[in-house]
C-alpha cells in the first residue's frame, strides 16, 4: 500500500482511539535551550498590521504591547518588542549558542516577516525598529532552510509529529489540532475539535472583540476631551491584551504539548550539523543582511543549500527515526539485505564488492545509487541489480567504506539506506567564484560573444568526420 | 485507422541537413552557442559524436563532452570507439567509479583519469565526463579551456550545473529533448520560479528565456516512432518543434503468428498489428482502489503483455520478438513492482521484459511497451501527476506499437480538473496548466480517432 493509503488509515485509526497518533519516534528539532523565546501577534484582519504583541521568554509573564492604531505611519509602540527581541537574540550571539525562537502557527511567521521587510530599511525608523525588522527578516529567511533549528512553529511542528482523526486542512487550525493531542475526558476530540475551530487562531481577534476594537477606534477618532479618550484607549488596550493573552497561551499549550509527546531527541552526531548551519547563516543574515539573492552564482549556492539541506535532514530521519525509515522502506529507499557473499582479494583492501540479497518487493534503486547502512559503518554503491531465485533481487555492491573493519560478514543482515550526503558546497563556492569573477556574458549579462569563424577549415567537416568512421 | 507513414517520408525535411548544417555553424561559423532541441530518437547521440568527431579528428580543437549521468558517457563513449577511428579521447572520473566490464576490456578505452593534471596539455582532445564531475573539476587550473562544449541531454541538465561551464569554453552546444522530464531538484522550488535567473530550470529552457534569440536548430524526424505515434504526441508534447517519423510504415509491421482469441485485449494488439501504434485499454472507473497500487490495472498489464508474447510476434522483416523486447512503464515504483509480480506469476521473466519507472526508460525503447497512464485512479490531479515529460517519455519509448491502460474517469477528471492558478508564485511559469493541456488534448485525441477501448471487470 501507498503512503497515502498509511495515512488514510492513521486518521482513521486515530479517529476510533479518539487522540492522536504519533508518525515519527524522534523528534525533528532538538531540545529547547533553557531560554525560549516566544512572540504571539494581534494583526489587523485583512491588513496585515500588528496590532498587539506578547513576547518574552516561555514559562514567565510576556511583555505586552498594544497599539491604538496600527493603521498609522508611526511605529514607536514596537520599541519595547524591538528591545526584548534584541536582548535576547545578542545574548545568545555572544554566548555563540543558538536562540530558539517559538511561534504559534504560519500566520505568526507572515506577521513576523511583513515587519522585517517593513521595518529592517525604514528611514523613517528608529535604529532600534530597523535592527527588529533585520532580525526578524533574518529569522523568517532561516525559517526557509530545510532542517533549521532557531523558529519553531507549533502547528507544523506538530503536523510534522503526529497524526489526527480529522483532515490535514482541520488541522491547519491550531487549537483544532490540540483538541486531539490533549482531548478532554469524555469529550468527543472531534466535537471539541469543531469547537475549538471557530474560535480564531491565526494572530487575529475573535470576532466579539474584533467589533469592540473596531468601534472603540471609531470612537476614540470623535472623543474631544483627552480623560475620554484614555477612556477609550485603556478599553482597547484591555480587548487587545485578552486578545494577545489567547494567542500566548495558545503558543504555551502547544508547546507543552509538543514536548509532551514524549518522543526521543535524534542522536546529537544527527543534528550538531544542522545546528551549526542554522548558527552561522543566522550570525550571517542579521550582520550582513537578507537580500534575496539574485545572481547567478548566489542562486545556485542558494540551491545547493536548500538541497543539502533538505539531504542532512532525510539522512537524520532515516538513521534515527523508526517510523520515518519504516515509510521509507515502503516507497524503497530503505533496503533490507543479507550479505551473500563478500569478493574481497586482498583482505582489507580495495577493491571490495559485496553480494547482496533482498526480497523486499519496492526498491527505488539502480546502478549508481549511493547507500549506506543506518549506523553509517559501510557506504557504497550499486554496481548492477539482478533478479535471483525466488523473487529475491540480487545486488552488486562496490563497498567504498568499512573496507576494513566494517566489512559486514556473510549471512549479516542489516537495513541499507540511499540518503548518503556529501557536502561539497566547498568545490562549489570556489567554482561560483571563478564565474563571478570571468563573468560570461551568456550567464551575467544575457548576451552572445562574438562567433569566430574559421574559415580555414576544408569543406564538408561532416563528410570527413564521416571518413573516419568504421561504417 | 493508421496514416501512412510512406507519404509523410518521402516529404521529410532531410535530417542530415540539418546535421551537416549544425556542423557547419558551430565549426566554420564559430557561432558561440546553439541549441539542438530534437524529438525522441532523433539522433541526438549520432550528431553529438558527429559533431565531436569532425571538432577533434578535422578541425583539430579540443572539446569536451558532458552528459548528466555515467552512463550516458559511457554510451558515448562505446558509440564514438565503435563507429569511428582513434581519436585523442579521456575519460574524467571520480577514483571511486568503475567503468563497467565491456568498457574495462575493450583496449579502445582510455583509461579514466580522475584529476585535470593527468590530461593531456596542448593538441586536439575528446574529453568525456558527467557535468558533476567537469563543474568540480572547474576550478582547477590544470583543466585549461576549450574550444568546444557539447552537452548531450541538456534538458537534463539544471542552468546552475551549466552557467559555470561556460567560462570555460568557447563555444556550447546543447543536445536535448526539449518533451522529456524536467530536471531533478530535491526541494520545493516556488522561491527560484520568480528569481531573474531561474537556476533550477533545465540549461537550454533557461537560455532561452533570457535570450529570446538563441540560435536553434531542430532535428525534424524521429527514426523511433511510427508516424501513428507522432500524430498523436507532438501536438500535446512538442508544441514548438514539428517532426515527422522518418521510420516506413512497412518497417514497422507487427505480426503474430498465433492468431487472437477475440478478447479485448487481443483485439487491442491487433489493432497494433494493424498500425495503430498507441491504444488504451480501460477499466470502469467506478470503485476503483484509492491510491496508486490498483491491482486490476496490474492485472491488465500483465496480461497484455503475457498476451503479446504468447500470440508470438515478429516484427516483419526484422525478427521475432521476445520478452527482452517488451517494457512496462509506471509512474511510481510501488505500483510498477506489482505489475512486476503478475507479470512474473503469468511466467514472463522480468529481468526482461523490464519494468521501470520513466525516469529510468529515458534513453531507452523496446519495440513493444505498455504503460500505465499516470492519471490512473486519482481523484484529484497534483502538478506531479500532470507533469507532462513523465507521459511522454511512457509515450515515446515503442518503435511497434504501446498498449495504456488506465481508467475511464481519467477523461472525466481531466474535464473536472480545477486548475488553482493562485498557487504557484506571481510571475512564475504555470506547468500545472501546460500539463492539464497537454493530458486533455492528448485523451481527446485518442478519443477521436477511437483508440479508447473499455474493458468490462471482467474482460478475460
């Protein structure tokens, strides 16, 4: 069966339990540092401005920031914001560690960002708001790599960990989601679930509250005394700051409720490189900035970074996590096999080839794939494939590493995984720079060079090329 | 009915001028970059050895040629030793690859070199190497430049492989198939569809955005496929580049010495034998199992293909065909290896009649395919599944005929299909689009000219 068809019957299975289920028996990020961040917006519904924050660190009282009118031009409300942020992140830098920076849901990373590209070049901003927006820009640029480890998003995080009785759109909605990792006792999930979905989880007000603000501001535009309209303002203040209070505590339960879960950390030789990546491109974006690159050479760095990204993280699945590499074996990208025969002519040297059998049906591999074994003891590749008695696949594989001491011994079984990473971004830097530097007109600046005939040469090129032809 | 094809060929472009041609604007004209964009089983890998052979062996220069995968070199490489005399040829690759045996032995081979220092200085050279390995290799000195760059299978190839390329060179040349699979990238790539160069993008399709007058030549007939087949995939998959089969139509005849036992399916093949090179056999869509392993397709695939080599076929004039002559082509792996088991329990041996997924049949044919249409099944149609290349690579492997088989919803989906042009970035290319015109136009096509057939659950 397919891996929709693992999914389909995991909702329907989490359905009759009544709670959800878990898909993956490690955990994606690694733990939290003993200071986590966490920011929960109020915007504007359909605008996109912010109109209250919580921030601070997890476990203690947020500071909490209201703006009375977030339409106009002026920003100084978000100077406390600014700062908190700032303290936070500088203290990790100078500790060289890694922040952990928590949001409740996707619609809190849009916010974030629409406020870095608002504020990180504003002239007309505070230096303390320009520094907020190149941070904040410099978070939701990191939030883009596979396998990051500094912003934590609840909802997908959870997404990525469990699985519900309830479709994957119903599980867009947060509190929705919660309803059925946390269920209440002798409470239907699904019904609290439903619930639970009309009450806003998306940095917005609920819609009482929203019609208050909304005519408490229409309001505060008429008052001509100024008591009437601290009034006013201490009335908004309060409905924003109910409002951002939800969103907060909304970030706190599914936070709780992530590490709840009860899953096992990936072994640290898994994740070090993947928080180091996430140090350095951090320390990279808030000092020299998130300008989307443009040019040839940046955009194809920028690729093989998604792409080596993306590798890093498959292979940390694949060698830590069981389930993951259980679904992985379904779709063929993990083989089980048994050494049949070793051909090795000097022992302990290369070259080294191993026979190897399996009966496993799907395999999603040919001649040239890279695998490894899950410990990472042996790796090598497919030198052929063939069909062997009984329905079994005969593969011939050039062992490359563990020639010595890892040489697996015949009748050994063991899974094999094709999620072999080789970070040569290195050679690529230095090839990129060669381009930079020559510039080909093709590449930089979409122009032909000149043609260069040659007009010395004989007639019919073919037809002499054909004379030298066996044919 | 069939056309014939002896009409069409006898009013052909001539192919080889367009050969003689490309070799003469690259060699004698100088002209900087060219792209040959030519339809399945051209004879991309004849011109780019052609071209090789006439740069190194005539003109003198020293060329390189790459290729996206090993084995594309390797093929390369036995061609170029097989069909011409010695020629100055290296192999550069990677210490920890093998050639494989038949390349090992032959003493015609080079023997591969892994560093730029251990090629040959000054003087005429044919360097062969996968485009990983030319791009490591770049930056080291030792490698020098070249006259010329040939790039076999370019639309294979992302522009980020290949911008970096050509400062090395003078002049490019780009072989590809511009109705193949795109290119393979690992991550989402909605951030590069809207970025001024789109790195991602396979090199030639690149090339051609931001240079709108990119020189081109067009390789104008296919010597694979039957006409039949052209007529039916070059509209909805090869909309800019027009072709003609240059194959006869009494080259290729299908015969079975045992005569049908009037089933559908037999009366599908001798449709086949008739002419008709591409037919789809199609089950009731209703209650069909969701996801992608559907056991009844599988089940008709087999048995089309057990079919096929129990009627004993021979391709007329040319020889009987066996099951090494038969593939199976299916979208995905898991539902690809339960055709492979029917096909084995109905006794057809499949290590060789192969069964592959169209990633891995590109550069391949067989005279005789069946394939599973990817839209099979689904109830909702994602931009993977109407990605365009993977069908028309299924569609384009066959020198004799192609059996699909599929489901009758997959005409009703296509007519419901809603396409959500709000996903994909402002300004990015709509593929999803192109895929649904290139699937609809095609069914309606083989709707037309009556090459639908519908089987009952129960048609043998």
């Amino acid at each position: 069966m397919g891996a929709d068809f693992d999914l389909l019957s995991g909702r329907l299975w989490s359905r009759r339990l009544g709670r959800a289920l878990p898909i993956r028996s490690t955990y994606s990020v690694t733990p939290d540092p003993p200071e986590t961040f966490g920011i929960a917006f109020i915007r504007v519904a359909g605008e996109e401005r912010v109109q209250a924050v919580a921030c601070g660190l997890i476990g203690t009282r947020p500071s909490v920031i209201t703006i009375y009118n977030p339409l106009a031009r002026g920003a100084h409300e978000l100077a406390p914001f600014a700062r908190t942020l700032d303290e936070y992140l500088t203290g990790y830098y100078s500790r060289e560690q890694l922040p952990r920076i928590w949001l409740a849901h996707p619609a809190a990373v849009t916010v974030l960002d629409l406020l870095g590209y608002r504020y990180q070049s504003n002239r007309h901003a505070s230096d303390e708001l320009r520094m907020m927006g190149q941070q904040c820009r410099a978070l939701c640029e990191e939030a883009t790599f596979p396998g990051q480890q500094v912003l934590a998003v609840a909802s997908t995080l959870l997404m990525e960990h469990i699985i519900t009785g309830q479709s994957a759109v119903e599980d867009q909605h947060l509190g929705a989601l919660l309803a059925w990792i946390n269920p209440l006792k002798g409470c239907d999930p699904a019904i609290e679930s439903q619930r639970r979905s009309l009450i806003p989880a998306a940095a917005l007000l609920d819609q009482a509250r929203d019609k208050q603000v909304e005519r408490l501001r229409r309001l505060a535009r008429k008052c001509t005394s100024s008591s009437e309209l601290e009034s006013t303002n201490s009335q908004i203040r309060a409905l924003l700051e109910e409002g951002v209070a939800q969103e907060w505590s909304l970030l706190e339960e599914a936070r709780a409720a992530f590490w709840q879960l009860g899953l096992a950390p990936a072994p640290l030789r898994y994740t070090s490189r993947l928080m180091e990546e996430s140090r350095e491109r951090l320390r990279y974006f808030v000092s020299v900035g998130t300008k989307p690159p443009s040019r040839p050479h940046s955009l194809a760095l920028r690729l093989d970074t998604y792409e080596y990204m993306a590798a890093l993280v498959e292979e940390r699945d694949a060698c830590c996590d069981a389930l993951v590499r259980e679904r992985m074996r379904k779709a063929g990208r993990v083989i089980a096999v048994r050494v049949e025969s070793v051909e090795q002519p000097t022992p302990g040297r290369n070259p080294c080839r191993l026979i190897l059998t399996t009966d496993q049906a799907v395999l999603r591999v040919r001649p040239g794939t890279w695998l490894k074994s899950v410990d990472g003891r042996i790796q090598g590749w497919i030198v052929a494939l063939a069909e062997g008695a009984g329905g079994k696949r005969r593969i011939v594989f050039r062992l490359l590493k563990g020639v010595r001491k890892g040489r697996p011994r015949v009748g050994q079984q063991f899974d094999m995984i094709d999620t072999v990473t080789f970070d040569l971004r290195w050679r690529k830097r230095a090839v990129y720079k060669l381009m930079r530097q020559d510039e080909p007109s093709v590449v930089y600046h979409n122009r032909l060079p000149q043609s260069l005939p040659r007009h010395e040469l004989p007639n019919g090129l073919l037809d002499l090329a054909e004379g030298k032809s066996w044919r | 009915m069939a056309m014939s094809s002896s009409t069409i060929v006898s009013t052909l472009p001539d192919a080889g001028a367009v050969s003689v041609r490309t070799v003469e604007r690259v060699l004698r004209e100088g002209c900087p970059l060219l792209n040959v964009e030519s339809p399945p089983g051209a004879g991309k890998t004849a011109l780019v050895e052609a071209l090789l052979v006439s740069a190194v062996g005539v003109a003198g220069l020293r060329a390189a040629v790459i290729a996206p995968h090993a084995e594309q070199t390797y093929g390369l490489l036995r061609r170029v030793v097989s069909h011409y005399g010695p020629l100055p040829l290296a192999l550069l690759q990677s210490a920890q690859r093998e050639l494989p045996p038949d390349l090992l032995d032959d003493q015609r081979i080079p023997r591969p070199v892994s560093e730029p220092r251990r090629l040959p200085g000054v003087g005429p050279l044919a360097l062969v190497a996968t485009a990983d390995k030319l791009l490591f290799e770049s930056a080291v000195p030792e490698l020098g430049k070249f006259d010329l760059l040939i790039c076999d299978e370019a639309y294979q190839l992302t522009y980020s492989k290949l911008a970096p390329l050509l400062r090395l060179t003078k002049q490019t040349v780009l072989v590809g198939d511009p109705g193949q699979l795109p290119t393979l990238v690992t991550i989402p790539v909605h951030r590069f569809e809207t970025a001024p160069h789109r790195v991602h993008w396979a090199a030639p399709r690149e090339l051609k955005r931001c240079l709108p007058d990119l020189p081109t030549e067009r390789l104008p007939v296919t010597r694979r496929l039957p006409q039949d087949t052209v007529a039916f995939i070059q509209q909805p998959f090869y909309p800019n580049l027009p072709f003609s089969s240059a194959v006869y139509g009494e080259d290729c005849r299908l015969q079975f010495a045992v005569r049908g036992n009037n089933s559908v399916i037999d009366r599908a093949l001798d449709l086949i034998a008739a002419g008709c090179s591409i037919v789809c056999l199609l089950l009731p869509g209703e209650n069909a199992p969701a996801g992608i392993v559907d056991y009844e397709l599988s089940e008709v695939a087999a048995e089309v293909i057990a079919r096929f080599l129990a009627r004993q076929p021979i391709w007329q004039g040319r020889m009987p065909l066996d099951a090494n002559h038969v593939g199976y082509a299916d979208a995905h792996v898991a539902s690809g290896e339960q055709t492979a088991q029917m096909l084995r329990s109905r006794g057809v041996p499949t290590d060789k009649t192969q069964v592959l997924t169209p990633e891995i049949w590109q550069g391949l044919e067989r005279p005789f395919m069946a394939v599973k249409h990817p839209l099979s099944g689904l109830n909702r149609l994602s931009t993977f599944d109407l990605e365009p290349g993977r069908f028309c690579v299924m569609l384009t492997r066959h020198q004799l005929g192609c059996v699909i088989v599929g489901r009758e919803s997959i005409g009703e989906r296509l007519a419901q299909h809603q396409h959500t042009c709000g996903e994909r970035p402002f300004g990015a290319e709509n593929s999803e689009w192109a895929g649904w015109q290139a699937h609809y136009v095609l069914w309606e096509r083989l709707r037309e000219e009556a090459r639908l057939i519908k089987l009952s659950n129960t048609y043998y």
